[in-house]
C-alpha cells in the first residue's frame, strides 16, 4: 500500500514538474484578435460607427443596462466626440 502510494505521488510530481516544463516553453506574452465580415459597404457602415448618437442602433452592449445612463461631449462625430 505504502509502495503504491509513493508511486503515486512520483508520478503526480513529474507530471507537474512536465507541465511547468512545458510552460517554460511558451512565450511570455500573447494576442487575442477577432475579425468579423461585415457585407455591407463601408459608406452605410461608417455613420453608424462615427457618430455615438447612432450607436444605440447596432451596439450589442446598449440593451444589457437598461439603467445605464450616456453622455455625449464635444463634436457630434470625428475628432473631439467623447461618449461616456
């Protein structure tokens, strides 16, 4: 019984000991991305996009808070728009 569980427990070392090997292998960093296709042209999508007024239309964000309260400064669209 003894045996079995030294065995045990060398195997459950060197399997951790594998596993921090291998991750010594990996690099320190990483990037996620996502890329979606929109068919549509880029003229019907960019107003929608530019100006924050338009983005409760297409935004899946804006139906999850139904308290969630906005603020729109500076410009309408472009330079100098902040959303908040």
């Amino acid at each position: 019984m003894l045996k079995a569980i030294a065995a045990i427990a060398i195997l459950l070392a060197v399997g951790i000991v594998g596993v921090l090997v291998f991750a010594l292998t990996k690099p320190d960093t990483f990037r996620v991305e996502r890329s979606l296709a929109v068919k549509a042209p880029a003229n019907a999508v960019y107003p929608l996009v530019a100006d924050f007024h338009r983005w409760t239309t297409w935004s899946p964000y804006e139906g999850r808070d139904p308290a969630m309260k906005r603020s729109f400064g500076g410009t309408a669209e472009r330079k100098g728009a902040t959303y908040a």
